[in-house]
C-alpha cells in the first residue's frame, strides 16, 4: 500500500497536521492506535533524517513492524531487539542477537534515512560511543586485496568460532586459500577464495550439502559481540578472550560509552526524530526492568553496584538522552506530557463480524461520499470471497497487483496484505477495511524471520559418578566425574572413566560426544582396556542390526505392493478450515502439509514421519491431514503417549473444529467407564470420526468401522507390545508420526528411504534462539530467572534429578520467590495426582513446577520460557 502513504500526504488531513506540527522541537500528537502505521510511515517519507520508534515492549514493536511492511518497503525498516539478558545477569546475547544489533547500529550510521523500530528494555544497555566503531563490518569485495591472516585475525576478533566444517551463524573454517564463513546476520554461508592476496570470487552456500547456491560480488560480515576486541583477546580479571557476561563490562573497555539514540545523529542538524509510543507505559516498563536488575545486582554483588549503573541507562535519563527531534504519540490525550497537543483525526473501522451485505452497503455509502476505498484481506481465498460478493452486488473493484493510481481511480480496491486494523479518514478521503472487521477473524500472517536454532550440544545427561557408560571405542565403564590434569603445562578438563582391573581412562572435553549413558534393564559388566570383548560386541549387534533391516525391508516391500485407499483431493471445507488457522503457516509446514496430502491422495499406505522442534506447527499438519481423511468418509485414530497431552490435542482439535459437522472423542483414564463405552461404540459405528487417546486406543477392545488413517505422536514413547500392533496397522491404513526426537533407527529409514520424512526446521513467529547457560549452583541467579520469568507472565520448570530431597528444594525455592505459586511433580506420584498437577500447570494454576525429568512427554505450554536443571 506504498500508493496509500502518497495519497495520504496529499490529503488536508495531513496538510492540516504537518502545519501544526511544524518545525517544533517536542510535538505531543494523539493519534488512534489503529492509524499509527500510517502516520509513521507518512512522518518518515516527510522527514529528512531517520525516524526512531520506540514501543513499551517487544510485542508491541513486532506488532507495528507488521503493518508498517504493509505501507514502507522492507529495506528501509529495522528493528533493534534487546539484549535476551538483564545486564545484572552473568550471561551474555545470543550470537545472532549480537550480530542483528550491530548490523543496526551499523545502518543507522551509514544510511541516510531508516525506521528504527525498538523496545524499552532495548534502549536500557548502554553501547559503545559510535566514534568507536565496534558495531562496523568485515566487508570483502570480490578483486580486493586482502591477506588470509588478517581475515582469519578480523573473525577472531569478532568471536567466531573456527571448525572444520561451517555450520552454524558464527562458525568459519579454513582450508588452503579458501574460507568458509557463517555471518550471524546472513541466511546461508558464504566461500571466499583468495588467489595469493587476492579475492577470486565469493559464493554462498548450503550448509548442509556444502553445495554453491550463486556467486556474490561482496559479502558483509558483523560481529557476534559488542565489545571491541583486539584479535579475539581482551583481558579483565586474569581471564583471556570473550567470556560470558561481558557485556557488564562495557565502561571498563571503552573511554566512552553512548545510548541507542546516538547513532541516527542526536542533534537537531542532523534531521531526525525519536517517536514515544505511549510514554507512560514506556517508563513503567522501563522503570520495571531497571528495579529488576539493580535488585538482582543487590542481591549477587553490591559491591559491582556502581560499574552496573555506568553501564545502563537510568530512567530519569530516558527522554533527555535524546537532544533532536521528539514526538510524544498516544491514543490517550490525558498520558501525553503536558504541552500543546496536535491530534489527527480517524475513526475506526465499522465491524460486520461476517455480515456481507452490511459490508456491501457500508462500500457503496463510502463511495456515495467520495471515499477512497482500500480493502485490505490477508489471504488470497478471502480476497476472491470479497471478488465474488462485489460482482453479485455489480460494484466494480480493481484487483492488485495491478496498476492503479489512487488519485484517479473511485472503485475500491482489493488487496492481499498483512494489516491488521482498518480506519477511516473523515472529510471524504480514505475508508480502509481489514478482514478483522469484515469477518470478525483475526488470520495472523506475521512476517517470518528464520532464526538458526544451532544443533544441540551432546552431553552426559543425568550421569552421576558410578553410573555406568559407554566409550565408543573402549566400551562400558563408570563414570569418574570430571577432573582436570595439566599436560605439557597446559590445564584441561577431562571425564574420567574406570574400567576393570583398575584401568582408567582420560577422555577430553571435547570429546564429550564419544561418551554415552549405559542404557538396559540389567546391570552390565565393565570391560577391560584393549581387550576384544566389546569389538565382540559390535560384531554382535551390526549382524543383529542387519537382521532387523532385512525385517523392515521386507514389511515396507509387502506395503508398496498393497493396494491403499486413494484419499481425493482437497474441498471447498478443507480451504475453509486452512483459511481459520491462526498463523502464517512455515515454509516447511508448508512442504510438509502437501508431502502428506500427496501421499494420502496415491493408492498406497501412507507411512511418513514429521520431525520438528516442539512448537513448529506438526499438530497443524495432524489436524489438517484428518480433516482430509474424515471428509473422505474414514476414521482416524491419534496416539499420544500421556493422558495430559492427549486433552490437550482434543481441546484443539474441538476447537478448530467447531464449526463442521465432525465429531472428536477422547479415550483415556480421565473418562469415566460410561464414557469410554460411548466412545467405544461411537468408533465401532462409525459415528465418531476422530478419537483421541494414549496406548488405551490399541487394546482389544477397541474396534473401528472404517479406519483410514493413525497418527502417532512420539512412537517412540510407547512400549514393545503397543509398537508391534502399530506395525501391523502399517500395512492397511495410512500412518503419520509425529516427532522432536526420532531414534535413530527411525530415523535412518527415513534417511534411506524405507520411510518417508518431512521435517521442519523454520521457527514460528517470534520464535527466540534458546539461550543456555551452565554454572555453579547460584540461588541468586535462580532467584533472578525465576523473578524475571514471573516480571513478564511467564511460568518456570525447576528440573531436580532425584526424587528423595525434591520435597526440600521445593521449600528453599518457594523461601527464595514467596509470591510464586508452585507445584511438585514426579514418577512416584501416582497417576491420578501426577494428572491434575500437570492438568493445572497447563491451565496455569501455577507459576512454578518442581519437577523431575517427567516434563519431557512434548506438552504444549507456550507461556514455560525458562527452564532451571
């Protein structure tokens, strides 16, 4: 709607505006909240310099960066995120954060004109003065001259990691004259060849096949710290190189230090303007976080008071830190300071909750008044539903993209777009409706940002000294605990490990991934170093590996050559219910919604995988996949491998379902006997469509009419018995498992071939790096976490490994955040009790779960951001 902002500023509604704004130095104007993408994007294309917009919080800023694309072009927006940390915390920005942050800086210093979208917590950490530079690029040009050390030296220096293959954001390597380099900001890796000292070409790459995507002319490289470092060194208390935490540390390196308003130029030569969106709340939460962090400062270390206060900016400073330009906007007269007041007038979009003909008539009273006329949908199925009741109701419309110039054109348009509010601008100019108000729906369509997740660390998980474990190449022994021993005068940490007769062996570090927990039912004998008993041992299980390959094979060949049921292509329901979800669907939900489409339309059983993290949208792929199979006349069966998850999976599935003529059961414990007998004879005559239920589905007892599809959540999860009886489902009906963790021999034949795989890897919205941080026992810190998590509505798991003793930590933390209300939770309670704690964590009757590591059966709590092991 780039056309919108031009007419806007050609409008006396503007023109009356600008006057009364004029050249003055602070400006309160009230302004709807609805109209405010509009007016900033009409206030940037007007001003000369940059504009800075700064929200109360994240959300807030996320929400407005949305509809502002709809009315500026991407490359002129940016947004400035916070730090994930408060800078009391000894932890430090996630890498990409880091990176994002001086990509923005580095912009806002070298561009002539961008919108700056941040935060309140964003602006509280002081940042390098901009002479300094920190926030400056390593930029190579194919051509340019430039010599491998001082590459290798500009990388380090950065704090990137050096690997032998490039992987991750903020990983390099080096082989001969070539450089592979992740750049935290960049969507893919990119190859420099150097030819002597010479720059010989640039390509980016995939990173998981090492393969050329397209030759580059130049490539931008931004640092993952905002500390100037020299060569990766930098000293402070006997510790070399970049360490967590060092932020805090900022006056310490740098002479001067200076505030996000510095670098768009804060002086009123330079032309541009800081927005506060909402004062009043600005200083509220900004008032919030800066208790929070002096109060954990307090708490940790009174004695580095001082050094915290240098390095953030207090709340008393939040306005005079900027001298240019300010403009206090807000939809409430009465929250803005206390000087003239410039309002601009709007008014709300009228709501029809559905009610086309009300629609129409409200577009043809617009159009008698001379009203310029945008329809503004966020999908193409409800754009061509608006095309349609137009036509009937003979109201011409132009359709983008094609071209129009608003100036001269009276027919309203139509136009797919992400904006969520509609408004109207009086005196005969601007009416613009959105599909909330059209249908009463919100549909999200966020913009999406992929955000690399990283690949997990491997580790010792649960181990204790004297457990037993596994050494790939040397075979069981115990775990000694980790000890650290000086070789040629160099200090490290090694997992010790004791095998029999006395033998010990030092495993690095850094080859953690070499050592695993013992896993059987019986207690195992401890090999001896360089015997050849464990080589035995794999001989054993490769010719037992080979037999259950023969196995499968032959059970996955009798299914090709089974005849399945051919589901038809999608209907007009199906495209009803995708329109109702609430989302923007990932690309890789996407690919993974038509992968399961297309296999459940061939005259075969269907047996896929979906792999993805928790929260990336497989059970919108499930939902979709037996709305398909149900309005086809089958029935479907999904298994979960806990009670808890399965009412939640059934409160979804009622409630996307509602308005179709489809009937979902569950079947657990949670039922009463006459309940389970209803829904018992509702799948045997076929009168239930969907149920929904753990291991209880797969018992003799339960017959189904017309069985089309099974989906299974975490097949890993269930029992021996449970997976022989789903094998033999495989071979008659479609099968579709959803997992976050396959095993391994899952997920070989997927990789091979024997099954087919769909994975998803993009992040949702708003969807954060996992920031993970390993120390020493720290009941402050804990506090903190806890406090912080609690400060933005969040709930907490505390994850303690024995069940003996969890009563008494449960006490120590409840001491340490009385207003917490808190739960404990472990495999010894039984089944009933266990239940309805889970069951009120999830409806958040609690803030805080003591818990041992029964959390990890995949619930879906949205609102657990932080986790303490």
């Amino acid at each position: 709607m780039h056309y919108l902002v031009d007419h806007f500023l050609t409008t006396k509604n503007w023109q009356r505006f600008e006057e009364e704004i004029g050249g003055q130095r602070e400006i309160s104007v009230h302004a709807p909240s609805y109209v405010w993408p509009l007016l900033l994007a009409g206030l940037f294309k007007s001003s000369p310099g940059h504009l800075l917009a700064l929200l109360p919080s994240v959300d807030e800023a996320d929400k407005l960066q949305d509809d502002l694309s709809v009315f500026l072009e991407e490359s002129k927006m940016v947004y400035f995120p916070p730090r994930e940390n408060l800078p009391s915390e000894e932890l430090s920005p996630h890498r990409e954060t880091s990176g994002n942050r001086n990509k923005v800086l580095y912009r806002l210093r070298s561009e002539e004109k961008l919108l700056a979208l941040t935060s309140a917590r964003a602006v509280m950490d002081r940042l390098p003065s901009p002479q300094d530079g920190v926030y400056f690029p390593l930029s190579i040009k194919e051509g340019d001259q430039i010599p491998m050390e001082e590459i290798v030296d500009k990388l380090n220096s950065f704090d990137y990691k050096r690997t032998e293959r490039t992987l991750e954001r903020g990983d390099y390597s080096v082989r001969g004259g070539i450089v592979d380099v992740f750049g935290v900001t960049s969507e893919y890796p990119c190859r420099v060849e150097l030819f002597g000292d010479v720059v010989e070409s640039i390509r980016s790459f995939s990173p998981a096949t090492q393969r050329s995507r397209g030759r580059l002319k130049e490539v931008e490289i931004f640092s993952c710290r905002e500390i100037l470092g020299q060569s990766g060194k930098v000293k402070l208390f006997d510790e070399e190189g970049y360490f967590h935490g060092i932020e805090r540390f900022l006056p310490l390196f740098h002479q001067q230090t200076s505030t996000l308003f510095a670098y768009p130029g804060d002086d009123l030569d330079d032309g541009s303007t800081v927005v506060f969106i909402e004062l009043v709340e600005i200083r509220r939460k900004f008032q919030e976080d800066y208790d929070l962090t002096v109060d954990l400062q307090r708490h940790k270390d009174p004695n580095q008071m001082d050094l915290l206060l240098s390095s953030i900016l207090a709340p008393e400073e939040l306005t005079r830190a900027f001298s240019g330009r300010k403009l206090y906007l807000s939809s409430f007269p009465k929250k803005l300071p206390s000087r003239k007041t410039v309002s601009l007038q709007a008014w709300p979009q009228q709501s029809f909750g559905g009610d086309l003909e009300k629609f129409t008539s409200a577009v043809r009273d617009d159009l008698d008044k001379g009203q310029k006329i945008i329809i503004s949908l966020k999908t193409p199925g409800r754009a061509e539903r608006i095309r349609e009741v137009l036509g009937d109701e003979n109201v011409s419309f132009h359709f983008l993209p094609q071209e129009v110039d608003l100036d001269k054109v009276r027919a309203p348009i139509i136009e797919v777009t992400s904006l969520s509010e509609g408004f109207v601008l009086p005196e005969g100019e601007i009416s613009v409706y959105t599909e909330k108000g059209i249908f009463g729906q919100v549909m999200r369509v966020p913009r999406l940002r992929r955000i690399s997740e990283g690949v997990p660390l491997a580790r010792l998980s649960d181990i204790k000294k004297g457990d037993y474990v596994v050494h790939l190449n040397h075979g069981i022994g115990k775990y000694g605990g980790l000890v650290q021993r000086e070789i040629d005068g160099i200090r490290r940490d090694y997992f010790l490990l004791e095998y029999d007769r006395g033998d010990r062996l030092y495993v690095p570090a850094s080859q953690i991934q070499m050592i695993q927990a013992y896993v059987g039912e019986e207690e195992p004998t401890i090999h001896r170093l360089g015997s050849v008993r464990w080589s035995q041992i794999k001989r054993r299980v490769k010719s037992s590996v080979r037999e259950l390959a023969r196995e499968l094979l032959s059970l996955y060949a009798a299914r090709e050559q089974l005849e399945g049921f051919a589901f038809p292509q999608d209907t007009v329901w199906q495209r009803e219910l995708e329109d109702t979800f609430p989302y923007e669907e990932t690309p890789d939900q996407l690919r993974a919604i038509e992968d399961v489409k297309k296999d459940m339309e061939k005259p075969k059983p269907m047996d896929r995988l979906i792999c993805g993290d928790v929260g990336y949208g497989k059970t919108e792929v499930a939902l979709r996949a037996a709305f398909k199979a149900v309005t086809a006349g089958k029935q479907v069966l999904f298994l979960v491998p806990t009670t808890v998850l399965a009412q939640q999976h059934y409160t979804t599935f009622t409630s996307r379902l509602a308005p179709f003529p489809i009937r979902v059961e569950v079947l657990s414990r949670l039922r009463s006997p006459q309940e389970q007998k209803k829904v018992l004879d509702g799948l045997a005559d076929g009168t239930v469509d969907i149920a929904i239920g753990t291991h209880r589905l797969l018992q003799e007892d339960v017959r189904v009419k017309d069985l089309g599809l099974v989906i299974i959540d975490e097949e890993q999860r269930f029992g021996v018995m449970h997976k022989e009886k789903l094998k033999m489902l495989r071979k008659a009906v479609d099968v579709l498992t959803l997992t976050a963790t396959p095993i391994p021999r899952t997920l070989h034949m997927s990789l091979v071939g024997i099954r087919d795989m769909s994975i998803i890897d993009t992040p949702p919205e708003d969807r954060l790096p996992v920031v993970t941080y390993v120390g020493e026992l720290d009941y402050d810190l804990i506090k903190g976490a806890i406090e912080r998590e609690l400060a933005r509505g969040g709930q907490v798991f505390y994850v303690y490994n024995r069940v003996e003793g969890i009563e008494f930590i449960a006490h120590k933390i409840q001491r340490l955040v009385p207003r917490a209300r808190m739960a404990v939770a472990h495999g010894q309670l039984d089944e009933a009790a266990l239940e309805k704690v889970m069951v009120d964590v999830v409806d958040r009757k609690y803030d805080l779960l003591i818990c041992t590591t029964i959390i990890e059966s995949g619930l879906d709590i949205p609102s657990v951001n932080t986790m303490i092991v």
